[in-house]
C-alpha cells in the first residue's frame, strides 16, 4: 500500500496546476488494485468566511464512504475541480492522512479569495473594447463611470450582492442579489434583480454594411433618448455536480424618444411604430458544466439548452419565442497541447421581429473572431469556434507586501490558432451584406491567463472580407 498510494500521490501532484496538488503519507503496501480505503474523515482547512458544508457540498465521496485504490486519483483530482469551480478559492489542494490500513483521511486545503470590491468603475459604453478604440478613438465622451460594490460570498453560502452606480455617457443604477445554495440540502437557489438607465444615444437601425446607426437628440448629446426599467426573479435547482435547472422572469419597462420610431428613423425599432413597450420575460435554461476550470477550461466538456418567451402575444411588436443551444468541448491532447470545438445556434419566432429582437452576431460572446467591428442581425444564429492551443510558460511573481490571499501572481501564456464559421439569417426587408451566407474567419494569437482568472486575449484576426487587424478581449472571474 505504502508504494501504491505514494506512486498515486504523485502522479497526481504532477498534474494539477497553480499548486493545487494531492499528496500523501506512508502506508503499507496494496496488492489488489480493487482494495478500498475507508475516508473516515474530510477535514477543511483555511476558509475564513466560506462555510465548510459548502465545501463539503462539491466533495463526490462523504465521510464514512470508501474509494476504490485504482480510482483514487480520478476522484480526487475531479473533487479538486469541483471545489474550485465554485470560482471561490484562489488555490485547492487535496491531501491524505493515512490512520490506519484502510483508513484515510483527507484533508482539503483553500486559499480564499478576496470577495469584497468597492471599487471605481471606468467602463466604455460600446459593445466592445476594439470598437471603442478604433471606431471612437477611444473617446473618454463615451465612457460610464461610478462606483461598482460587489460581495461574491456575503454569508457564506457563495451568495452574490451587486450594487452599480454608473453615469457619464449614459446612467446605470442596478442591484442583484444572487444565493444559489438558500435551502438546507444546498441544491435550490434564487436571484432578484432590479435596476434603471437611461441613454444618450441609441442604436436604432443597422446599415447594409453591418455598422450601427445611433440616434442622438443633438451633437452634443446633452439629452437623454430612451430608458428602461427591469426587475426579474429567478429560481434555480442544482441537485448532482453538473446539471442545473434555471426558471426566471422579468418585467422590462422600455420608452424611447419619438423620432426613433418615425419613418425617418426605424418604426420598427420595438415593433408597429411604438415608442414605448411593457415586456415580459419567461425563460428555461439548463446547463451541464464538467470542466477542470469553469472560467478557462482545457478539459471537459459543457453544454445548454434554453427556451424563452418574450411577450403575451405571439406575433407584433415585442412577441417572440426563442430557442437556444449550444455545446462546447475541451480535449486534453498531452503535452501542453490542447483544442476545443464550440458549437451554439439559435431561433427566434415568427421570423420577422423588431428590430430589439433581431440581436445576432456581434453582440456579447456571440460573434466570430475577426468580424468584432461588425453585427449581423437576424433570427436564425449557427455559430461554431474552434482553437488550437499550446501552453508554452508558466511562472508566479511574489509580491513584495503580504496578502494572505494573494500571496504571488500567477501567470500562464497559451500560443493559439482558431478558425470559425457562421450563418445568420434574417427576412429579406431586413437583410444586410452579411445575412444569409456562410461567414468564416481565421486567426492566431495569445491567451494570458492570471490571479483570478483573469484573461487576457491578444488576436490578430482576418475574415472573408479581406479584413484584418489586432483585437484585445478580456474576461474575469469577479
């Protein structure tokens, strides 16, 4: 046993990232792969504010259970992750303590995060960080700015408190609180949010050549053009490891000015030349998620599906049913090498909407790499991404103060090479240069990853339209 599981310790020490390792102690030696050990205790270490049930929550095997010796690594290293996609901890580390022959107990380590940011906001208005930069010329005039207060475990129980307040180019008051674990057995949760803005310019139409056209009241833009108000509720069910159930609803209070809606401009912007709209919201979605990094993951596999319906009516105006899908996976191919293939679509009917309902490529994760200065509405999405990545240095830099929490930072670059393919479809009225053709772009790049799970994407991308140029993404996990 003592050479089987220091064999096993090791091997599984050498696999793990950012010093989440297992280790273990000297035992007697196995010779039946098939023996079990007994985990006659977990014992948590180093969480401050979490509570150590949801911790214990995310563990696959519980005190009193047994493991078989030959699935030791295996369900350590897949508990490791399940800790850490709880995206709480900065570091998860698994070790054993042998008592007895066939009795262990294991040890789970955590390095907290820090939760709290009361931070100052500085947030461009547009779509995304390139189009500020190369379009406006990273104008400071198109920038929101104010206080952003987030708790991401206010009790505890990974419950999430947002507070934005926001003005400048546009204001944004918001607050959600978000508690996923809300009854005793940790599998049921809830969210509520509200919040209000109001906006200098809107975009109201999109040109032939796929670029928005904004409407202002006057050069400028001293007065507001259009607000909205929301407030939604959702519930959610988590009862494994890796399905969730999600069922929300929301009101959505929506007025522009009326020269939006005019024949000059788009009477179609919410439908039949309205210039102010009540909407409702329902949505399911569902989600599976069994990766070794819910923020960056190079191995597992996630996938959704979703169904939503906008509006009491079902056609007109703001009425819509929404479809959704999508299905990524991530392969581990050794060597630091690594590729992933993801593949989302959607519907929406009737296939004629308004022009707020016609959101397609370009916005938020849905576009292609290499077409970020562009949209592509419609109705119809087909979207698939796939890269090809190499991990080529890894390494920490201490800092020079003591932070508990952040004792280094840590940073990993990945070289990369990515194709995609597209397709959007839209009513022939509403059609543009990019509707209703096969799309395709290509490109390669850097991808650093850092503290928290901050990444960094450098792109240099070209597409179909012999267009081509350095794009920046940045994602966070706070």
């Amino acid at each position: 046993m003592y050479c089987a599981l220091l064999l096993l310790s090791c091997s599984f020490a050498k696999s793990q990232n950012q010093n989440n390792a297992l280790s273990g102690t000297a035992v007697m030696q196995f010779q039946d792969s098939s023996a079990r050990l007994h985990v006659k205790d977990i014992v948590v270490k180093g969480n401050k504010i979490t509570k150590e049930y949801l911790i214990l929550r995310e563990i696959q095997f519980k005190k009193g259970d047994s493991i078989v010796i030959a699935s030791l690594n295996q369900q350590l290293e897949q508990a490791r992750h399940q800790v850490y996609n709880t995206t709480l901890f900065t570091e998860v580390k698994f070790d054993l303590s042998m008592v007895s022959a066939y009795d262990v107990i294991v040890i789970v380590t955590v390095r907290e995060r820090w939760y709290i940011y009361p931070v100052p906001q500085f947030k461009p208005v547009d779509r995304n960080f390139n189009e500020w930069i190369k379009t406006y010329n990273a104008s400071l005039k198109r920038v929101n700015y104010g206080l952003k207060f987030v708790d991401y475990n206010l009790s505890g129980r990974r419950d999430q408190l947002r507070l934005f307040f926001l003005t400048g180019f546009s204001r944004d008051f918001s607050f959600s609180y978000n508690a996923p674990y809300s009854n005793s057995k940790l599998t049921e949760g809830f969210v509520v949010s509200a919040g209000y803005s109001q906006k200098k310019e809107i975009a109201y139409k999109t040109t032939y050549t796929d670029s928005l056209l904004f409407y202002t009241s006057d050069s400028l833009r001293t007065q507001f053009v259009g607000s909205t108000f929301y407030a939604t509720a959702g519930y959610a069910i988590r009862r494994g490891f890796f399905n969730k159930h999600f069922f929300n609803a929301g009101f959505y209070r929506i007025i522009v000015t009326d020269s939006i809606a005019s024949p000059k401009y788009n009477p179609n912007y919410l439908g039949d030349g309205k210039v102010a709209a009540n909407i409702f919201d329902l949505t399911y979605t569902y989600q599976y998620a069994n990766v070794n990094n819910v923020l960056y993951a190079t191995k597992g596999k996630t996938a959704f599906i979703g169904a939503s319906k906008r509006g009491i009516g079902f056609t007109g105006g703001i009425n819509a049913l929404t479809l959704e899908a999508g299905y990524n996976k991530y392969y581990d191919l050794g060597k630091k090498w690594y590729s992933s293939i993801q593949l989302s679509s959607r519907l929406i009917l009737p296939l004629r909407q308004a022009y707020i309902n016609q959101k397609g490529l370009g916005y938020g994760d849905s576009y292609l790499r290499g077409l970020e200065y562009l949209v592509i509405d419609g109705t119809v999405t087909g979207l698939i991404k796939s890269t090809l990545k190499k991990k080529i240095v890894e390494f920490k830099i201490p800092l020079p103060f003591k932070i508990k929490s952040l004792p280094y930072i840590p940073f990993t670059f990945f070289a990369k090479t990515y194709a995609d393919v597209g397709y959007e479809y839209n009513k022939k009225e509403f059609a543009t240069n990019l509707n209703n053709r096969l799309l395709y772009t290509g490109g390669f790049g850097i991808d650093i990853l850092t503290f928290y799970d901050v990444n960094l994407r450098i792109e240099y991308s070209f597409n179909q339209l012999n267009q081509k140029g350095l794009f920046l993404h940045t994602q966070s996990g706070f």
